[in-house]
C-alpha cells in the first residue's frame, strides 16, 4: 500500500480539466512533500495559482515544460516518486489535420516520459489513456495505442526493482469541456439539437470519478497493467431528451474518425483481462508477466472468450432523470 503523504508527485498536463481536480483532490485527502504541476502554458499556470496559490499550500511546485522536450523532463523529475502523466493532444480533428504534432506530443512525449522517469529513478508512473485507443480508427486513438504499448512494455525496460509503468483507460468525462453535453446544454435556446446518430451510445463518468480511479490505480499497479473502470452507459437521444426536451433533433450524421459505440475492453484483448466488481484490468502480453502469479494475489474472474465491454451492450445505464441530474451541474462557457 502506498500514501502519497510526504511524497514528491507530479502530474503532466497539470493545468487541464483533470489536472486541476488532481490537485484539489490530492490536496484536500494527502500532505504531499511536493506537487509539481507541469505544463507548456504559463497562462493557465498563472490562472490556476489563483485557487492554488503557493503561498496557501507550500508544497505546490509550477513548471513550465512540455513533455516534448526530455531535458526538461529529467530536469523537472528529479526527486520525483510518482508521475501522473495527463499531458496529450486529445481533440479528434485537431490530431486529424496536424497529425505529426499529435505524435510528437502523444508518442514521442511518452517515450520521453518514460525515457527521464527511469533515469530519474521515479517510483511509479501511470498514464491516462482513452477508449479510442481500443481498436482505434482515428489517429488521436492510434497515437493512444501507441503511448499504451511504451508504458506496458516499459515495465521490461526499467528492469527489476526499477520504475513501474501502468495506464487507465476510460471514455469522455461527462460534461467536460469539448464534449457533448455543454454543446447541448448552449443550443437548447435555440430549440434544436444536432445528434449524429440517434443510436448512439457512450459511457459516463465523472471527473472525480476519473481522478479516483487514477489514484486508486496508482496505488495498486504492479506494472504493465491497464486498468478500465466499470462505468454505466446513456444513449445520446436519453441525453437530448434530458437536457432539452422540447427540442427538434437534427440528425446530422456520424463524423470522421467516430464510433457509434465506445468500447474499452476489445474481444481481442477480453483473453488476457480480468472482470472485478467495479473494473477491468488488461493484462500485458508479455513473456515477463506472470499471469497465475497475478490471478492469485488479486483475485479476479477472467472474462470469457469473445467478450467486449461495449457501452453499447452494456449491463447499466443511466436514464433520463439521471442524465439531467447530472447535467444540471455542468457549466457552460
């Protein structure tokens, strides 16, 4: 068992939607030594400060960095124990038209994460990935798979008694920025929706939801794992319905690079995956992993052939009533 208590944890990214709740979070439940929020945009640094200002919480270190740049890395992960690496390009049409600067940022960024936590003797290290990297038809999903496959496959590199290297995997925070809900939420007024596909379906999960699970896969990684949370899925009509409901829909159909459903567990990789009580892990396909030795200090129950944790297929949904609920606490602009 692990406390980040009087540990020196950084976060990549820091100045993101999850970023900041990272940090909250970990302020309000540990006494870190150090938090280091590292990210390329001194405006939001200087934004965030207003909340989490040094001089309230002493622990809190601001670098300006971007995890292209693997000098600043080792600069900025000495003393380190844990990485939380956040940092990508993660919108689907801006990878799309500026491909090369996605995997400069999303595989070449992880590699050198990966490249300074190991010099720097980091203790552990997890990374947030994303359902678009199962099965991936998009290049955002496809730099994802790539930078999963460095961090499992890290675990080789670093050697016995070195850094360990895990990823979460989970879909869009609900209501988050660039995601559907707000969109819908700020053309209700106007009395239409657009809807790309009235079958639509996606999971749902929260951003202390995903902070949670990040910190709770942190905590129990062994290295090489890639840990997906069960989550409860909503179809994208209940949505419309819920935050407008005497709207017109517009179905505007599927755009590039979408999927109808989100799936985060593939048929492909169901063989190596144990099901817990609230979430998946993915075990490494690696000579060096030692499945029965896992299955027994765990537990788990193996997923049977063929299975895919779909959200279209999904045993949980949420209604109606529960997506308004929850949109009700999403700000827009």
């Amino acid at each position: 068992m692990i406390t980040l208590d009087n540990a020196s944890v950084l976060i990549t990214g820091g100045t993101g939607s999850f970023g900041k709740r990272f940090v909250d979070t970990v302020l309000r439940t540990y006494s870190p030594r150090k938090l280091i929020i590292l990210s390329r945009d001194e405006l939001k640094q200087h934004d965030m400060r207003q909340t989490f200002s040094p001089e309230k919480y002493p622990c809190l270190r601001y670098f300006i960095g971007d995890v292209r740049d693997p000098d600043r890395l080792i600069d900025a992960f000495r003393g380190v124990d844990y990485v939380v690496h956040a940092a990508a390009l993660k919108q689907v049409p801006t990878a799309e038209y500026n491909p090369f600067e996605a995997v400069k940022t999303n595989v070449l960024g992880a590699q050198n994460v990966i490249r300074a936590a190991i010099r720097c003797y980091v203790r552990r290290v997890i990374a947030l990935s994303t359902d678009k990297a199962a099965n991936p038809i998009n290049l955002y999903g496809a730099t994802k798979l790539c930078s999963d496959k460095l961090f499992v496959a890290a675990n080789a590199m670093s050697g016995e008694g070195g850094t360990t290297f895990s990823a979460v995997r989970y879909g869009n925070v609900f209501g988050s920025r660039g995601s559907v809900v707000p969109l819908f939420l700020s053309l209700r007024a106007l009395g239409v929706i657009p809807i790309t596909d009235p079958n639509m379906t996606r999971f749902s999960i929260t951003l202390q939801r995903g902070v949670d699970f990040v910190l709770q896969g942190l905590e129990d990684m062994r290295g090489g794992e890639i840990f997906v949370p069960k989550l409860p899925s909503y179809r994208l009509m209940d949505l419309a319905k819920a935050v407008a409901p005497d709207a017109r829909i517009n179905v505007v159909g599927i755009r590039a690079g979408e999927k109808l459903h989100e799936v985060m567990v593939p048929c492909d990789e169901a063989r190596r995956t144990l099901a817990f009580a609230s979430r998946f892990v993915i075990q490494p396909d690696h000579s060096w992993w030692n499945s029965e030795d896992y299955l027994k200090g765990i537990g788990g129950k193996p997923c049977v052939p063929g299975f895919a944790y779909c959200s279209g297929t999904n045993d949980e949904w949420l209604s109606i009533e529960d997506l308004r609920a929850l949109a009700a606490e999403v700000r827009v602009g």
